[in-house]
C-alpha cells in the first residue's frame, strides 16, 4: 500500500502517468466523518451500496428513504434505517445472522451518496452489519469527489423507502432493457479488491454514453477524473464488478452483475463490462426526480460507425 491505494490503483496510476497527481488528491481520503460530512449525509433521500453477494458476485444496490435515514452515528460510523431490501442481491450476505461475534469485521462495502440537487457526492468504504436501525456500517474512508459529470435533477417525491416492485431476473438483457441502458445519463459501478474491500462510484455522461454492443455486453468511455482510479485499480486486480442503473421518474432500478475489463488506445481508455445476471425492480416507494440538466463538464458522444 502507498497511503490509501494498493499495487492495483498505482499500476494503473503509473501507466497513466499521474501518481504525483494521485498522491496529492489521496490526501483528501480520511477515516472519519466530519460534521460537515454528517450533514449532508442527514439530507440524502438515497445510498447506494457496493459488495459482493454469497456467491462472491458484486452488485450495486440502491438503499432509499426520507432524509434521515442515513445518519453519522460518530466520527466513524453510520446508521442506514431499514438497510437493505428485501429481495435485493445483497440482503442475505448483509444480514449476518443473531448473536455473531464481537470480532467479526462485517462485510466489506462501498457507498456514495450523490445528491442531484446540488451536484455533490460522498463516498465512504468500510464493512457493514445488521444495527439497531437497519444496517451499521464502519467507516475505513471517507472522501468527496468533484460534480464533473453529475447531472442536476430536482427532488419531486422522497418515496417511502420500500422499493416493493415486482422483480425481473435474467442472465442477459432485454430489448426494452437494452434501450434503457443506452438511453442512460447516469450510473453506478461497484468493485472489489480482495484483502482491501470494496468501493461503490458513479459514472455520468450524456446519453449514449453507455453502448450496449449486445443483450450480454456494454461499454463506456473513462472519462478524465481525479487520477486516484480507484475503480479501475480494483479492476486491474479483481475484474468483478456490479452496475446499476436508475429510471430518475419512476423509480425502476436495474442491477447488473458480472466482469469488467478496461482497454486503452490513443483515443482513451474504454470500459467494457459482460452481464452475467440482471435484476430489475419495479420503482414503489423510491424518490422521484425531475428530468436533468446535464452537466456542462459532459463530453460529446460519439457515435460509432
């Protein structure tokens, strides 16, 4: 480890020429919560959480609720109220059962807590375990993240939290599923790295910037972001990786699951992801956002062919 990056993240750093630049941004990585953190955690009406299911398969899993059901607990730990749904990947491994030992570390994750209104996000990697509210989680890093390629949205309805749709499952994407995907502005990525935990990021652009080649294949650009490629460095050691995607308006969510690997040429850097296994769930009780106001720093999409 070099301050807070293992051998993958300063791999992809060297290769990239930026681990000066990398060291000066991990400064800004920390193990606590500060108020100014605890605060805006407070005003978040969604937490998305990153981790790897029994079957050692990552997700990206959306926990919702009224403002307040995330909250700072102390400097190092926080409360999510209700904590993962029922049905959702992650439930069974996140529900560590009665009685488990003091010692027990819990289960590695990756959150971010993006807030639309303002363009600002959060991201706190640590290990989780069932708490009084719902699900407590240990904080190990705590950073903010610039709003280059976050688009505005205005909070329409908090919803109740219960994301009770009915569920879809698959092992490849549908027409109706694929058409989604390429229409997104937005998602989520979740990724591990075996020994150092997991982390949870998001990813932005205009539409079309995600292109779904295939009902079991898709790929993104890799934008320029603040060189600590903590996504792409847990890839380069561990190529698991969960998406999720969001409908803004109706709450739908859909979580895919499978690898991921990252390939370069003089052009840029390209993500490019294989399904293994899909999870839509209908939107009952999730916030409800205003259409976007996308975000200046988007770049132009190109399309191929």
């Amino acid at each position: 480890m070099s301050g807070p990056y293992h051998e993958g993240s300063l791999a992809v750093q060297r290769r990239f020429g930026v681990r000066e630049l990398a060291d000066h941004v991990g400064r800004s990585i920390g193990p606590g919560i500060r108020p100014v953190a605890a605060a805006f955690l407070e005003l978040q009406p969604m937490l998305v959480l990153g981790a790897a299911d029994d079957e050692g398969r990552v997700w990206s899993s959306l926990l919702t609720g009224a403002p307040g059901f995330v909250r700072a607990t102390g400097p190092h730990s926080v409360s999510v109220a209700g904590g993962v749904p029922d049905g959702d990947p992650l439930a069974a491994a996140l529900a560590r059962p009665t009685g488990a030992p003091d010692g027990d570390p819990g289960v590695p994750v990756g959150t971010i807590a993006l807030d639309p209104r303002t363009r600002r996000r959060m991201r706190l990697n640590g290990t989780a375990r069932p708490g009084p509210r719902g699900l407590t989680i240990a904080a190990r890093e705590v950073f903010s993240n610039c709003p280059k390629y976050i688009q505005q949205r205005r909070l329409l309805g908090a919803g109740d939290g219960r994301g009770s749709g009915a569920v879809h499952r698959g092992e490849r994407l549908t027409a109706a599923q694929r058409e989604f995907v390429g229409a997104a502005d937005t998602f989520f990525i979740a990724t591990v790295a075996p020994g150092h935990g997991a982390d949870a990021s998001h990813r932005g652009g205009n539409p079309g910037f995600v292109r779904v080649t295939s009902p079991t294949e898709l790929s993104w650009p890799d934008y320029p972001g603040n060189a600590m490629f903590l996504t792409l460095g847990n890839l380069e050691t561990d190529s698991r990786a969960g998406l999720l995607f969001l409908d803004w308006t109706a709450g739908t969510t859909l979580q895919l699951t499978g690898t991921a690997r990252t390939d370069s040429d003089a052009r840029g850097r390209t993500v490019r992801f294989t399904v293994e296994r899909v999870l839509e769930r209908e939107g009952a009780g999730r916030p409800r956002w205003s259409a976007p106001a996308y975000s200046p720093a988007n770049p132009e999409v190109i399309k191929e062919g």
